[in-house]
C-alpha cells in the first residue's frame, strides 16, 4: 500500500492496544469469525473497513487472514478511524 498509512504509523494506542482482547470481545476471539452479520474476522471488520485499510493484500476478507495479518490491518484502521472503530477498545 504505497503511500498508505503504516502500521508503524498507528497511534500509540493501536500500538499497544490488546488486540486478543478486543478480539474476545468483538468475535468470541474466533479469528475466522463470519456470522452473516456483515462483520468478519477476530476484529469484526466491515468488509469495507477492511479493503479501505489495505486487507486486500492479506485476503479477500478479514475472516480469511491470519490473526497477525488482522491486526496489521487494525492498526492501519486506527489511523483512518481510531480506536473507536472497536466499541470494545
């Protein structure tokens, strides 16, 4: 994503933000979370959020990445949106 936002960009809360706990709270912590409920992933990602923080080049939606690749692509959303993209952050 040249000229994108980085992780290593992110705020300092995205930096150290404890993502297996938002993820407990956001999905259960299942990862490969798709409930049909629009959201996908551990960090329950919009597929738009997703694609607009560069998720594409992990996958083609978020429940189909990794857990790293997921929070790579959150801490490119903290920069976008914040932390309150989470309503569990």
């Amino acid at each position: 994503m040249a000229g994108g936002p980085t992780a290593a960009a992110a705020p300092a809360e995205a930096r150290t933000a404890d993502w297996d706990a938002i993820a407990a709270c956001e999905s259960g912590g299942d990862w490969k979370a798709n409930t049909g409920n629009g959201y996908f992933g551990g960090l329950q990602f919009r597929q738009s959020s997703w694609i607009a923080a560069g998720g594409l080049k992990y996958a083609p939606r978020a429940d189909l990445a990794t857990r790293e690749e997921q929070i790579i692509v959150a801490k490119r959303l903290a920069v976008l949106q914040g932390m309150s993209a989470w309503g569990c952050a």
